[in-house]
C-alpha cells in the first residue's frame, strides 16, 4: 500500500498561502508572468509586480487593478536600487521572485546572426540575462533564507534557430547564471535559482518576432500530441518550482516542451520534407 495519505480539502499544496512573491514581466493576459502570478494569488499568496514604463502600468492598469505595481526598468540600475529601497523600507520579506522579462531588438527585421551588432546585443543581454543577477543582488536582504528564483528560458540553447535570432546565446548565458548565483548566494542562504525552459509558446511578445509564427506551427507537428505547448503548463512547472515542494531542486533547467525533442525525425514529417525536395 501506498505511505502517501490523501490530501484534505483546501489543503495548500504549494504552500504559498500568506506568503509574498515578486513578479517581473506581466505585459498582458497572454504573459507567461501573468499566468504563473495567477497561480500564486489562486493559492493565496501574494504577488508584487514590476513593469517596465508608466506606459505599461497604464496599459495593464485594468489587469492589475487592486494590485501592488512598481515601476522598475532594468536597463537603470538606479530603478532596481530604488526598488530595493521601497521593499526594504515596507520590510517586505519574498519568499520568491519570477523573472520573466526578456529584450531583443528586431526592428531591422531578421538577420544572419554574425551580423548582430553590439548595441544589439549588450543590451539584450543586460535586459535579458545580467538583470536577474542585479535584481537578485539588490533584494538579497529582502528574500527569506530558502526563497525560490524562477527565470523562464527556452527549451534548448543549442538550436541554431533562424526565427530566434541571436536570442538562444542571451538564453543561455542567463542559464548559465543560475549555478553561479545558487553558489554564490549558498554563502548566506540557501535560495534557489531554477529556470523553466519553454518551448514554443503563442505570446504576444512571440507574435512580434519576424519568422515565430512559422516555427511555432512547425512546432505543433513535431510535437508527439500535436498540440505545442500551452502557457498555462510553463506556468505550472514555475509554480511548483518556487514552491517548497521543489526544495530539492537547485541550478536547473527544467524542459517543457512536450517531448518536442525527441520527435524531429518523425516518419510523416521526413517524408513530407523529403517529398518536397524531389517535387
């Protein structure tokens, strides 16, 4: 017989009930930021949220409304300073923090990725990557010793994706970061730094990227259920990682892509591609 006893009703399983959380990166209803906050606030815990402009928490003023928002651009150190103050003077303890914001620069369209520019790519990586080490490094005072980090990456590093740009390298230093700041913060702590890294997903921030829309429908016939993978299941992986159920769980990148890796040499799709050459 199983030791496991049946949970009672109401029981909170990921233990965020009075708790309090910090989410960077809600933009709409379709954010990945959006729907892991949910989830928190489903289970009781309480979320602040930073946006990057007074536009944005003009334009998220209706999906926020009743919530706690602060202004917070990356690119300033100041602002992540300032946010660092305002927490710490209200003696906000988190128990958790999503970092969900990521920035490149496509506005000169899609180009091969030897031709990025530095400007390009500095501040993608600023805005992307280095801002979860600094927004850590600001707010080490105000996390409880076994708080959890979540960052959201992609599902691999190592695809060489036309339709991504020079993106996956930015994704991979920021997972990358995540050994070195569980290390390092294991000096005074003992946090946690995760990432969950998503396949394809239909965001509106996806949408702008020149080439996504193709890839992503690939994507969906690569896939072994044939359906690409939903936000609300990235959400779900980032819950359970910031949660103490996943207390075992350090410096990791957690795959959801519904089995998108193993699938690229599906019978149907070799023969349709091959079908196509000789046509």
């Amino acid at each position: 017989m199983s030791d496991i006893k049946p949970t009672p009703a109401g029981f909170d399983f990921l233990g965020f009930a009075g708790k309090k959380y910090l989410v960077m990166g809600v933009a709409n209803r379709k954010s990945v930021a959006w729907a892991i906050a949910s989830l928190i606030e489903q289970a009781g815990g309480e979320v602040i949220y930073t946006v990057r402009s007074e536009s944005r928490r003009d334009s998220t003023a209706k999906l926020l409304s009743g919530r706690r928002v602060i202004v917070c651009d990356v690119e300033d150190q100041s602002q992540i300073d300032a946010l660092a103050i305002t927490l710490a003077d209200e003696n906000v303890v988190l128990a958790g923090f999503v970092h969900a914001i990521a920035f490149a620069d496509y506005s000169d369209g899609m180009r091969p990725f030897h031709e990025t520019t530095r400007t390009q790519f500095l501040q993608a990586i600023d805005i992307s990557a280095f801002s979860l080490t600094a927004v850590c490094h600001a707010l080490k005072d105000c996390f409880t010793r076994d708080a959890s980090v979540v960052t959201i990456g992609i599902s691999t590093t190592r695809m060489a994706s036309e339709s991504y740009g020079y993106m996956a390298p930015i994704k991979a230093a920021l997972e990358s970061s995540l050994a070195f700041l569980t290390k390092s913060f294991s000096r005074f702590s003992e946090m946690r730094f995760n990432s969950v890294s998503a396949g394809l997903l239909k965001t509106s921030a996806s949408a702008g990227i020149p080439g996504y829309v193709d890839s992503y429908l690939f994507a969906e016939k690569v896939i072994p259920r044939g359906r690409a993978v939903q936000t609300g299941e990235v959400a779900a992986t980032a819950a359970f990682l910031l949660s103490s159920r996943s207390s075992g769980i350090a410096a990791q990148s957690l795959v959801v892509d519904a089995g998108m890796s193993i699938n690229y040499f599906d019978a149907d799709i070799v023969g349709a591609v091959t079908a196509a050459a000789v046509d």
